[in-house]
C-alpha cells in the first residue's frame, strides 16, 4: 500500500502531545488526553479549511525540539506500518518548528532520524519527507519558502528528502503567486507537488500545472472542468486525493457526493491517502473502506487506484541538482 500525502503535524499522538507537554512546561487547553484527542481533531461537521487547520495549533507548539520531532516522526513510522504501509511520504512545513531556535535544517534532520528508525523497526516500510512551502504573500514567509527550497536542494541527492509542495490556505493566497518560487524549485529539478483545487476552484489548478506541478494535492475541483480532467488524464498526472479530509474542509458537501469516481472514470490518476491521521481521525485502512463501501469501487480499481500512487511516487525518482 502506497500513501503519498500525509501531513506530520496533523497525525501526531494525542498521547504523545500530552506528555511532550508536560515535558516542555507548555500549558494545554485540555484537563485530560481524551479532551485534548476532542481538541486535535477536526470537529463533524467542519466549518471550513480555516477551521480544520486551526486543529493543529496544539501539536505545533509541541514540535519545536528535536526530540520532539523525532519522537513523532518516529511514531508515524510506526502508525503507517500497522497501517500496511509499505512506501509513504510524509510531509511538513520546517518553518513551523523554528520558533524557539531551530534551523530548518536542524527540524527536517531530527524528522529524518525519527523516520529512519522508523524504517530500521519496519523493514518492509520505504519513507521519504517532502518539505512544504507555505502560502502567504509577506516578506517573511518568502524568505522562509526560499529557504525550504534550497534545504531540498542540498538534501534530496542520496537523502530522505523527495519534494516539495505548497501548502496553506488556498482560497485566500492565489497558486498563481508562486511562480518564481516553483521557477526556482524546477531549477533545481526537484520533485513538485502542490495542494490545488480543494478550497478553490479548477483554475488553482490550472496554475499548479503551469508551476510545474507533478503531482496535485486533493485537486479535486478538476471535477469541474471536462478539460481540465482531459489534460490531467493525458499528461498522467496523479490526484492525491483525501476523501474524509475533502469532506471535512467542505471541498465536497458529503462522502457521497465526492466527485473522486468521477475523476475515475475520466481517466484521472486519482490516489487514496489520509491527510491527516489525527486531525481527520482516519487511516489508509478506513479511508480504502470508504471507497469501496460509500463509492462502489471494485477491488479492481482500488489495484489500479494503488498503482497509480506507486508509479507516482517520488521515491527513487531521479531528480536534478543543478544550483547555477
């Protein structure tokens, strides 16, 4: 089983959020674990995108020491190979963790040992982190989207790192923003993905493509556009597509509604992953349930939905380096 688009910060323990906050000295707005698993997740139903991310403001106050991120990077590893996982790429924003004195650098290294060990406990199980970029028009999240860039640079030749991607609110900061950013990540010939068509419509998808995009996050808006599910059928562009997280974001008013059957059946290259383990209380397991017991797939097409997430996978795919 391949999962190609799973969030750290959004999959973290609640037990282990618990006890690294007791270990930091850090105060939680909950009196016991189970409150505190009511508070990480995203509530039913979910108002907005803006709603579900607001669900992993207590894991991030956690994840800002090495330890820490080792720990849960670790134990994702573990949770994904319970799970049947056997390659998965898990991604996360090093921004996020620098604000009590770590170096991107620093961040992405300890989540690279958590995931290595991980691996070493579960021989069976290939992982490799993609480093997002955020969305945000300000000078501060530019600077440090450039540096993310230049970290994959250095550290995806012989390393854990295979991407990059562009995350955040979408409907609030435009694909189109970016384009010098991806100019720079196509430069460097780095593997792209970028979250598009989930909180805006087939146009940010449009975009993601003309960014360079290899692969779509969600991109379930192409639903919309019989052109746009033409172009992605044709060039074999894969949808990381998240059917209980699409459902909680509202990118699809119910699971019976999602349009994922019908991108399908265009001949779109739609995947099956989490998004968010903790925050959508999910698994890979529940997730191909729902596609067979909600959406009607056959085991057939849940073989073929399969191989299209491990032909679209950015592990040992070959990537460029060039920084002149």
């Amino acid at each position: 089983m391949t999962e190609l688009h799973v969030h750290l910060d959004g999959s973290v323990r609640p037990e282990t959020v618990w006890e690294l906050a007791a270990e930091q000295g850090i105060a939680l707005p909950a009196k016991t674990v189970e409150e505190l698993r009511t508070l990480m997740q995203a509530p039913v139903p979910c108002g907005s995108l803006g709603e579900y991310l607001s669900r992993f403001a207590v894991s991030k106050n956690c994840l800002q020491t090495e330890t820490a991120l080792e720990r849960v990077a670790f134990e994702l590893a573990e949770d994904m190979a319970e799970d049947g996982v056997t390659c998965g790429e898990i991604r996360f924003a090093p921004q996020f963790s620098t604000e009590r004195g770590l170096t991107q650098r620093q961040v992405t290294e300890a989540v690279g040992r958590g995931v290595c060990r991980g691996m070493e406990e579960h021989p069976s199980l290939r992982l490799g982190l993609i480093l997002c970029c955020m969305r945000g028009d300000d000078r501060e999240t530019e600077r440090r989207n450039r540096e993310t860039v230049e970290l994959a640079a250095e550290m995806t030749d012989g390393g854990i790192v295979c991407g990059v991607d562009l995350a955040g609110a979408e409907e609030v900061y435009d694909t189109g923003l970016f384009r010098d950013l991806f100019a720079q990540v196509r430069r460097y010939g780095l593997n792209r993905t970028i979250h598009a068509g989930e909180a805006a419509g087939p146009d940010s998808v449009w975009k993601a493509l003309e960014l360079g995009a290899m692969r779509i996050g969600h991109g379930i808006a192409a639903a919309k556009d019989e052109k746009l599910m033409q172009e992605l059928a044709d060039r074999k562009i894969p949808l990381e597509v998240c059917i209980t997280s699409n459902v909680q974001t509202k990118g699809v008013p119910s699971l019976e509604e999602h349009p994922i059957r019908k991108l399908y059946e265009a001949g779109v290259r739609v995947t099956i992953n989490t998004d968010n383990r903790t925050v959508s209380d999910t698994t890979m397991t529940k997730e191909l349930r729902l596609a067979r017991e909600v959406l009607g797939f056959q085991e057939e097409d849940i073989r073929r939905m399969e191989e299209y997430a491990a032909e679209g996978s950015f592990l040992g795919r070959q990537t460029g380096r060039s920084r002149g």
